[in-house]
C-alpha cells in the first residue's frame, strides 16, 4: 500500500465533512494552469484578483484527497506573506482570503505560532520573511504539503525564505506551491522566470493577469491605480504583472529601493531635519517642476539587525511635483513646507533659483529657502546619492511611481537633451542636503516659522 493510501481516522473524518457552500467563483485567468507543476507563479498587476486566485487553490487542496495519515484534515500547509501580519490580515481574514470560502475558519495564536484552522480540522502555520527571526521560524517549521506564497517579490529576506520553503515542501504524494505576487525584478524572480519558460523544467509553471482582468474591482480602486501608475513605466510592473529589465546607465535599479522601502504606518515617528527639494521649471508649458520631501534620521533603528545604526539614514516621503505656471509650483512648494513641517526648502539656483526666492517670499516671507548651485554635471551629482541606496541608507516611504520611474530609466552616460528628470532632481538634492551636507548660502528673509501663529 502507498503513502498516499494510509487512510487515518482524520482523513476518513474529513471526508464525512461537506465543505462550506461556496459562492466564489474563479474568473479565467485565476484557474491554475495545465500540466503536473509543483510550483505556480501567478504575476500580476494590483487587483487583479491573485489573492483570490491563491485563495482558492489553498481551499481546494485543503479540501481535497489528504496527504498526511493521521492528522486533521490530512493536511500540513503553510502560508508565507511578507509580513507574519500580512498573513492573517490578506491571506486568512482578508476580503479575497479564505474566510471568503470557509466562514467557519479561525485564526489563533499558539505556542507553536499563528495558525489558521479551516473547518475540516486542516491547520495551516502563517510565516513572515520579513527579519532574520521570521528566516530561522522557517528554517525549523516543518515539512508541508502545500505552500501559499503570498506577494513573494516583496519578502525581505526572498532568498532565504523561498530555500526553506522549498525545502520543507515534501508532504504527500505531490508537493506543491502557489506563490500569487506582482513580479519585480529581482534576481529570484528573473531566474524563475526563466525556469518557468525552460519546456524542460516541468515543475515550474506561470500565469499572468492585470488590473482590467479583474471586474470586480471597485471602480475607485481602479482609477486611482491608473491614476498613480497610468503611463508609467512603473505602471508595467503594478498594473500588467511585467518584469521590468533595468536600463543600461541607470544608476538606480529596483533592487537597490525596494528591500529598504517602508509601509507609511511603520515610518519613523520622528524626523531630525525635513527639507523640501525643488528643481524649478520657468514655464508653465515647460518641464515639470520637481518638488519632493526628505526627511532625516540622524540614529535609526534597524530592525532586521535589532539595533541602531549611528549613520544618518534619508527617507523619501512625498512627491508633490506638478507642471504649472512658476506662481502655481511656488503655492504647492509653501504648502507642502507647512504640510510636513519642514525646515527649509532647497532649491537649484541655476535653473530660475532667483525665481524660486522671489515667488515663494511674494506669498510667506517666512519661509528659509537654501540655494544650491549646480557647479557638477547630473550625473556627478547623482552618483553619490545612488551610493546611499545601494548602502541601504535611504528609505522610500511608499510608492512614488513617477519619481522611481525616472530613477530607474534615465541614462547617467547617455543623456536625453529633450527630457528633464526633474522629480530625480528635486529628491537628489534633498538627499544631497540631508546626507551630504554640501555648503550653499541661504537666500531669505527668515523668521522663526516655528512661532506663527502666535503673534
């Protein structure tokens, strides 16, 4: 007799169990692809359904022929999200999770971890791969027959957790993996990718799917998707599922923002020095004037390695940048030095920098804006700041896709004359300011701002 025919008293005890009525229904592209894989990758864009997707694959394993003699349910599965917390709050409880199949599922903390326990009696172990810790729980969580990988190309430690994952799936008489994630291009990724288009490698399998795909997908939602992402390059990688492939000559890859990027809500309660960086456009008809907020941390906690580290560390915290007339940009610029409670505005002097003084003191003399000057190329200046993020020194609180678009695609060694980076520009000298410290003069009229309102 087989492994897969032991059949225990839990397996039979299963099998008397009718499974929850369901009302979801799988839309064509959530379906699970032909042939006898042990790994999907479902790519694709925000809301399109993937959750969902991995959702229900999870449930039909769960509710399906067992695979372990002698537990309940018959079944040893594991969810993985990026965060322990993502797990429950997406995977299990959220809207496309598997509360949607199973009301009657329940989430509880144990000594041995969090687990879901679908009505059946399966129980699934949640993972993070977010730190260290979240590694070493995998390392030692036992072999499973299933894994959900949910949002993989945003664990922190990818690598590492996607090894052990791998190696515990060996449960049963097949083994398999769903991993539901918008792709980006990191290494793992790529080489999946590859595995994935190899007629040879039978094992891996791949999906795509988009944000039209989907429709059921609240039509706010889905506007201000397309509104953030729409004609970007970013876009590819948000809204279509694609890889996007680095630009030869850029000096900032995915790689180099995405594992150090930060969730608003985890972002540092308290910043040491806000500065507002504006690279100026003189016409309303002309480039876009680039305006974006950094902040500094002088001492941040690292929580991967549990400690502080005594180097300053920069955090890109908005992107307000916005074609307009010098008058239109200079209210934008003000209002965004109040909005984040900034301590300067810093500004390029060699573009309009007499403009930037004179229209932002026309409406709040009170505002200190600092003057840069350009004296090195844009390259020159932007390298060291590149350096910074490969050093994991600078943080982007959240998506600014415009802003990563122009840092991702502009030619330090083959410049376009007819294009202007200007958002780059703009975060590149708030940068500059907050990490390098270069000298400029202040050029304005300053008054303590930090009294108004009581006079």
């Amino acid at each position: 007799m087989s492994f897969a025919e032991v059949r225990s008293p839990w397996a039979i005890a299963a099998d008397m169990i009718d499974p929850p009525e369901r009302t979801f229904k799988r839309l064509p592209h959530q379906y699970p692809p032909p042939g006898d894989w042990m790994f999907w990758f479902l790519f694709g864009g925000r809301g399109c359904g993937k959750t969902a997707a991995a959702a229900a694959e999870f449930y039909d394993h769960a509710f399906g022929p067992p695979c372990v003699p002698g537990v309940p349910g018959g079944h040893w599965m594991s969810i993985i999200a990026p965060t322990l917390g993502d797990g429950v709050t997406s995977c299990a409880n959220g809207p496309s999770g598997l509360r949607v199949h199973d009301p009657g599922m329940k989430v509880s903390v144990t000594p041995g971890g969090t687990i879901v326990k679908l009505s059946n009696g399966v129980e699934a172990k949640i993972f993070g791969a977010h730190t260290p810790e979240d590694v070493e729980r995998l390392r030692s969580g036992g072999n499973r027959c299933f894994a959900w990988c949910e949002e993989m190309a945003a664990w922190r430690y990818m690598d590492e957790a996607w090894q052990h994952m791998r190696y515990g799936l060996r449960i049963g008489p097949e083994p398999r993996a769903i991993a539901s994630t918008t792709p980006k291009a990191r290494r793992l990724i790529r080489d999946i990718i590859k595995w994935c288009r190899d007629p040879a490698n039978k094992q891996y399998a791949m999906t795509h799917a988009t944000t039209d795909d989907n429709p059921h997908l609240q039509e706010h939602i889905r506007s201000m998707l397309f509104e953030d992402y729409g004609g970007t390059r970013l876009g590819r990688q948000e809204l279509y599922g694609e890889v996007l492939e680095d630009v030869e000559g850029a000096l900032w890859e995915e790689q180099m923002v995405e594992p150090y990027r930060i969730i608003p809500r985890l972002q540092p309660e308290h910043y040491d020095t806000v500065v507002v960086g504006v690279d100026p456009s003189l016409t309303e008809a002309g480039d876009e004037c680039g305006i974006v907020v950094g902040g500094k941390v002088n001492h941040y906690w690292m929580p991967d390695k549990m400690e502080f580290d005594t180097m300053p560390h920069g955090f890109v915290l908005a992107d307000y940048s916005r074609q307009a007339h010098p008058a239109e940009w200079a209210k934008t610029v003000i209002k965004t030095y109040y909005d984040h409670e900034a301590n300067y505005v810093v500004a390029e002097q060699n573009n309009g920098g007499e403009l930037v003084k004179v229209n932002i003191h026309a409406l709040d003399p009170a505002i200190p804006v600092k003057l840069v000057h350009a004296s090195r190329g844009k390259s020159k200046r932007a390298e060291p700041i590149a350096t910074k993020y490969e050093q994991g020194r600078v943080h982007h609180i959240g998506t600014h896709g415009h802003l990563e678009d122009e840092m991702y695609t502009w030619d330090a060694y083959d410049e376009d004359p007819s294009w202007s980076p200007n958002r780059m520009d703009a975060m590149v000298w708030a940068m500059t300011e907050l990490l390098l410290g270069l000298p400029a003069s202040f050029q304005t009229s300053y008054r303590d701002h930090r009294l108004r309102g009581r006079r």
